[in-house]
C-alpha cells in the first residue's frame, strides 16, 4: 500500500564529479542557501566542480541553510545546488588562494504542480545517484520504472533525456524532451533542453529557433544566459548576444566569462568605451590569471584610442 504522503518533484540536473583530488588547495569558501521567502534550506547538495582541475565534490547545508568547502584550490570553480522539491542552480565563482572570498548566497524556488509519492521518491533518488556515478542506463531503468507505474509523471522524461545528453547520443536524449512538451508546451527547461541538443550536434541555426522560442525574461541562470549568447556569437549576430552577456553579469556579477565575452562582444560592435568598462571591471575581480594579462592589453589599446580621438 502506498504512503500518503507526497513531495514535490525535482528533477536533478546533475553533473558527474570525477573522484580526482588535485581540486585540493589552501582556499576556502562558504554561503547560504534560502528558499524565495529568505527561509534557510536544509539539506541542500552544493557540488562543487574546479574547471582546472577538472573534479570536484558534494557539501550539504545544514539547518541554518550554510555550507562551507575548505581546502580548495583557487581559480573557477561551477557550483550546482540541489534538493528535491526545489528546481536547481547553477552558478559559477571564481575562488582566491590567499585573502577572503566572498559569501555565496543563492535562492531556490520550489517546483509548482506535479507531485509524486514517497514510494515514487525511492526510484527517483535511485535514478539521481546512478546518474551522478556515470551509470546511465542503469539510471535510464529506474527513471523508467517509475514512467510505468505512474504515467502522469511526464517530467521524469527530462531524467531520462539527460542520460541520453550525457551520453551524446542528442537525437535520443530530444525525442525525450519532446515528451514534456507534449504535455506541457510552454515548458522554458525543455524548450532549452531542446535547443541544447541541436548545439551540440553543431546545428546552429536550429538551436538558435528554439532559444528564440524562450521568453527573455524567464531566462534567470547566467550559464544558460551565456551559452545562448555564445550561440548568437558563433553565427555573428552580437547585437542578439549583447543582450543576453549583459544580462548573464546583471544576474550575477562576479561572472567571470560572462564579463570577459560581454567585453569582447562591445569590442567587436565598436562600442568602445562600453568594453572600457566592462574590461576594466573584469581586472578588478581578476587580476593576476593568463585572461587578465590579455584584457590588460585590450585596456591599454582601447585607452589609446580613446585619447587619438580626443585629439581628433
């Protein structure tokens, strides 16, 4: 006999975390996480991935919503945050050596409408864990188990659509998107998910149709503000990634590849004292890398420029 109760569905887009430790360093860093009312979330998996080093690992939140990851190396780092009943985050921080980092906050909302039982929860957490260890069709059986006992949960598709994503295999991992649509036309995630699988097999103009079927303004995750603009960027049409670069950085201003191509994309479209500013806010948050060491060099032309045509 099933339990009564019910929990709302998250659907984890989750990422593998490779088991290597050459993320470890001398940094540390910390932050909350809050629900849209400013209630501390308990139990939240903060996964942290270092892109140089390409591994990374799982915090939890505690009661009073914190998290905390010490002994870390410096340098950029993507941050997912997770908890079922809530739809997921994906950030990006840059993370200094030596001096203090700045507190991380983030808000979660929690997924409208669909629910499901606890006895549907089991196969889900199942699922979750399988795709976090790279076991994807293992993963796919228990997505599926749970699509044949319970039919309405249309959603689960977008799980198992992202183990065909995370296998390549982007004709699959679509024709499961599409089911979601099918049931919910207006779904931004999987119309995003849509669009994904077309950049991926290098189908640019197709990806691009389906990112301009999103509303602008639902678009809140710089990552996804940033690829779609990038997308814009590889067919040259930069006015259209203009808008979503700059709104990438409004969303969250620590950005670090979101500012360096904001700066490249006014560069690019001759607003030059636009990409003044942009780069010159880029030195101030990333001084010392190999990237800083090429903006200084955009700053020193751009200032050049700016003083020839004063004379002028």
């Amino acid at each position: 006999m099933k339990k009564a109760g019910f929990l709302l569905i998250l659907i984890f887009l989750a990422s593998s975390f490779l088991l290597s430790q050459d993320y470890k360093g001398k940094a540390r860093v910390f932050g909350y996480v809050f629900d849209e009312e400013g209630n501390p979330i308990d139990g939240v998996s903060v996964k942290l991935f270092s892109l140089r080093a390409q591994g990374g690992f799982t915090v939890k939140t505690d009661k009073d919503g914190k998290w905390i990851a010490s002994w870390i190396r410096g340098g950029g780092w993507n941050v997912d945050f997770e908890k079922i009943g809530y739809m997921p985050k994906k950030i990006s921080i840059n993370i200094v050596t030596y001096g203090k980092n700045p507190e991380v906050t983030v808000n979660l909302k929690k997924v409208e409408g669909l629910v499901i039982t606890e006895d549907m929860e089991k196969d889900l957490v199942r699922g979750n864990e399988l795709f976090d260890q790279g076991k994807y069709e293992e993963a796919i059986q228990a997505y599926e188990k749970i699509l044949e006992e319970f039919p309405e949960a249309y959603i689960i598709n977008r799980n198992i659509g992202n183990c065909f994503f995370q296998q390549e295999n982007y004709e699959k991992a679509e024709e499961y998107y599409k089911k979601i649509l099918e049931n919910d036309p207006k779904s931004t995630s999987a119309v995003l998910a849509v669009g994904n699988c077309y950049n991926n097999r290098g189908e640019n103009e197709k990806s691009l149709e389906w990112y301009r079927k999103i509303e602008f303004e639902k678009l809140d995750d710089p990552t996804v503000l940033y690829n779609i603009g990038t997308s814009f960027t590889n067919s040259s049409e930069h006015q259209e990634a203009l808008k979503y670069y700059r709104r990438a950085v409004e969303t969250q201003d620590d950005f670090l590849d979101g500012i360096y191509q904001l700066g490249l994309t006014y560069l690019t479209l001759g607003s030059f004292p636009e990409a003044l500013e942009t780069f010159e806010k880029y030195v101030t948050k990333d001084p010392n890398s190999e990237r800083a060491t090429q903006v200084k060099g955009f700053i020193e032309y751009l200032k050049r420029e700016s003083e020839r045509n004063n004379r002028v």
